[in-house]
C-alpha cells in the first residue's frame, strides 16, 4: 500500500498547522526530513530539512506504531509553524521522498474503514462531526462515532447468528427426535430484534432532521409582519421589509442554532388572492414548503382567521402586536415583543422531537434496517407454517443477517463508499 501524506488541519494562515503521514514509509518520512525517528511514546521537538539540508521549520513530531494510529498504519504527523510558506516548504519536502504520494479525499478515512479501525457507521459519524455546527448535531455524531450503532448492529447480529443456528440444528436432525423445541427461543431472539428495528425506523426521520436542520416556515397574509419577524429572529436585515404588500415573492432561508438545534427560518410570500403571475406563484411555492416543513408560524391580525391548515403543534400568533394588541399569544419583530417567547416554544417543541431520534441518521441505515426487518418478518410467518418450512425461515434470517452486515461495512458497500468519502477534505 502507498504511503500517503496530506494537511490535516485547515487550509490557510494558522498558528499551527498538521500534516499527516500514513503508511509503509512514514517512518522513513520523518527519517528523511527530522534525521531520525522519535520515540512513538514522546511527542518531540524536531529541526525539519528538506533533501539539501535547508532548514524548513522547527516542528512537534507525533510518532505511530502499527495498530495505533488514526488509520492503524504506521503513522506521523508534523505539526508545524501554521503559515502557507512553511506548509508548502514540507509538502514539497515530503513529495520528494521516495514513496510518497498525496492522499486522496477521505483516504486516511478510508485506510482506517480497510484496517478495521472504524465501521461503516463511524465513518458516516466522523462525517458528520466534522460537519457539525451545533450542539445536538455534536452530540448525535459524536453517539455515532463513539460506535453505538455499529455496537447495536453487532449485537442483533448476534442474536439472529444464534437464531440461525438453532433452526438449523432441527434441520441437519430432522430424522432424529430433537430433545427440545427451539420455536420458542427462535422466536423471542427474532421479536426481539424486530422490536429494536422498529425503534431504530421510527428514529430515523428525527435524526435525519438534527443533521440537515429542522425548516420551520413563516405564513401569513401580505404585510403582515413575516419579513420584519424574521429579521428580529436572525439579528439582522435578512428579508427586505416595506408597507408594500407583496414585497417578498421568493422563499427567504436563514439557517440558525437555536438552542443548540440547527433551524432554517422560511420567510414566505404572503397568502392571498391575486392576479399578479409572479406573485401567484411565490405563493404557490410558499405553500409547498409550508407542507415540507417542519413545523409553522403563522401570523394573523387580530381577528383574522388563518388561510393556511393549522396543524397540531403549529404555533398561532397575532402579529404586529406593538399596533395591534390582541388576545393570546403576540408578537412584534419590530418591537421584540413575544419574540424571545416564540423562540422558547419552537425550541421546544423541536427538542421534543429530537428526543426521539434513534441511533441511525441516514436513509441508507433505514433502508437497511428496513431490508432486515423484512426478512426477520418472513422468517416468523414461515415458523408458523410448521417444520417443512424450517430451512426457509433459517435463509431468511441469514438473509436478515447480510442486510444489516451491510449497516456497519461487512458486505455490499462498495457502492456508497466513494460517495461517502468524497465529501471529506484531504487531511481526513
């Protein structure tokens, strides 16, 4: 395998600067450019040079055994002098020792998926960490990275394995009395494991939503106050504000941490009649995204009753409450009032339901899970049709097994595995 090199910290001007090594010829990299190979137990200060003994920088030399590296290869990385002259000086050094290449997007990754530092899920985790903005997307990778997932998949793995077993005992004896009847057992290994699925699935959605965002849509009449609400929420001149009815014809985002939850504000145009083309179908699109979202804030002069369906937990406001004052819940985004109070009951309302967010946060861990939850039924209705089905029943349990092999890597990922590491920077 090649020995790769990259900067695994942020591109540009810093304070310091990493750059990586893994691989068969780490070792003889860090030989080439500091003279020798630190002790991997110290991390210790090197004078690096390049081929003709020039002076680059002086860096901190981190060391790798084998097995004991982010990628489980031999491994070093130089943390140097943070700006972009020192950090093309030891690129070039490092591309001139034999051996060498630059990695590949996501190639460290990778190597530690092959080496079996990481699973499948992990991976998808690191992706996400790296990605996260706010505190429960923090969290919810760092649950994933940690390997709950792939923990929770070994375990069913295990149950179903011993399942497996079990029926195909009574198979390779069928023409000899079985002492016990392992029906029962069979059966409450597989409900077992139906029952966990069907938490997983039901999570799936929610946890998909803490890692794109939660869309929560602004609704309301013309002029009544959306734009001026939403630039009160932002903190700042996001939608341009006029007494002009129909002023915003587009759908206006503005993504934000609120209370840790990451949220896209929809500013939409204002719902009414009309025979203006344009404005008909800012309209139109406003309702579409009003049914994708999340949840809703409409906006209603007092007395006015909502041109839009009001669901469950869709938050009713009078607007222009510094004008207006009404009964209920009001608010102002040109004054703040209430606004602080509608900030609490959106973000509780999404806490709420990030509360069931399960383990796995992608469509392909659901169209796994999916895939052996089906099995696993097929394999308990074929039980119940009695012993000529057995060997049935036990293919579809190992069916179930290689559906959710393929949640954590084991099998049948090739197909997303450039997807997934395209999406990572060099260093990683």
């Amino acid at each position: 395998m090649d020995t790769i090199y990259a900067m695994s910290s942020a591109q540009g001007k810093a304070g310091v600067s990493v750059i990586r090594v893994s691989g068969p010829d780490a070792h003889a990299s860090c030989r080439a450019l500091c003279g020798d190979v630190p002790d991997a137990r110290i991390a210790s200060v090197r004078v690096l040079r390049d081929k003709d003994g020039v002076h680059l920088d002086q860096a901190l030399v981190l060391v790798f055994e084998h097995g004991r590296s982010f990628t489980g290869e031999e491994s070093v990385e130089f943390q140097v002098h943070g700006s972009i002259a020192v950090v093309s000086a030891v690129m070039r050094a490092l591309s001139d020792v034999k051996g060498l290449r630059p990695a590949e997007p996501g190639e460290f990754t990778r190597r530690a998926l092959e080496n079996g530092q990481l699973d499948m899920t992990q991976v998808e985790g690191l992706a996400d960490l790296i990605d996260a903005e706010t505190e429960a997307q923090r969290k919810q990778a760092l649950r994933v990275l940690s390997g709950d997932l792939g923990g929770q998949a070994e375990r069913w793995r295990k149950d179903l394995i011993r399942a497996a077993a079990l029926l195909e005992a009574t198979i390779d004896f069928a023409d000899e009395e079985v002492p016990v009847d392992v029906s029962p057992e069979v059966k409450i290994l597989i409900s077992g494991v139906l029952k966990d699925l069907d938490a997983e699935i039901a999570g799936v959605g929610i946890a998909e939503r803490i890692r794109s965002g939660f869309e929560v849509a602004i609704l309301g009449a013309p002029n009544v106050g959306k734009s001026t609400l939403l630039n009160a929420l932002a903190g700042r001149e996001a939608a341009i504000t006029s007494d002009i009815a129909g002023t915003t014809r587009d759908v206006i985002e503005v993504r934000m941490d609120l209370q840790g939850l990451p949220v896209t504000f929809l500013d939409t145009a204002g719902l009414r009649e009309t025979d203006d083309r344009i404005e008909a179908m800012g309209i139109d699109l406003a309702l579409k995204r009003a049914e994708l979202a999340d949840l809703r804030v409409v906006l209603l002069e007092a007395g006015e009753v909502s041109p839009f369906p009001i669901g469950a937990e869709d938050i009713v406001a009078t607007a222009k409450a510094d004008v207006n004052p009404g009964e209920g819940f009001c608010v102002s985004g040109l004054t703040g009032a209430g606004v602080s109070e509608l900030i609490g009951k959106i973000g509780e309302i999404l806490r709420t339901r990030a509360a069931n967010a399960g383990l796995a946060t992608r469509e392909r861990h659901r169209s796994a899970m999916m895939r052996g939850r089906e099995s696993l039924t097929s394999a308990l209705s074929l039980m119940d049709d009695g012993e000529l089905t057995t060997d049935l029943a036990a293919e579809e349990l190992r069916s179930a097994v290689r559906g959710l092999d393929s949640l954590v890597g084991r099998i049948d990922v090739e197909n997303v595995l450039d997807e997934i590491f395209s999406s990572f920077c060099l260093g990683k």
